[in-house]
C-alpha cells in the first residue's frame, strides 16, 4: 500500500505542515504501507529542507527504512517502509 501527502495547500504554515507530515507517518505504520511519496513542491527548496529535517529526527528516522529523491522531478520526495 501506498500514501500519498501533497503539500502545497498548506505550504505556509508550519505547524500545520508537521501535523500532516507526523499523521502520514504514523498512518504509514499502523497500515503498514510500503511507500509514503511526499509532495513539497519545486518552489525555493525550503519546504523539501523542512521535509526532510523533519525526517532526520531520531524518533522518526526510527520508523521507515529509507528516503528517494525522485530523479525526475525534484519536488517529490518517497519514504519507504520495510516491515518483518
């Protein structure tokens, strides 16, 4: 299974934005899905550093196994889950 979070409604508000990127995530593990593809946008490239700053914190770095930057379109982001 696979989830999908595009931000680009809430691009402006911070909190907001780690609200939606924790309740992705934790929705991610209690389904157990496989990929989460987050959408930040092109734009200036600040709301990507937020995304994966967010990403880089131990507690969630703990949960999900690895991040791709989509070669393609530097505005998507994936997160993989890889579960036992």
């Amino acid at each position: 299974m696979k989830l999908k979070l595009d931000l680009h409604d809430i691009y402006n508000n911070s909190r907001e934005i780690d609200r939606a990127l924790r309740g992705v995530i934790q929705e991610a593990v209690r389904i157990k899905a496989t990929q989460v593809e987050i959408i930040p946008g092109k734009g200036s490239g600040q709301l990507k550093k937020k995304v994966l700053r967010f990403l880089e914190q131990k507690e969630i770095k703990a949960l999900y196994h690895r991040i791709d930057k989509d070669a393609k379109n530097h505005g998507r982001l994936f997160v993989y889950f890889q579960w036992k």
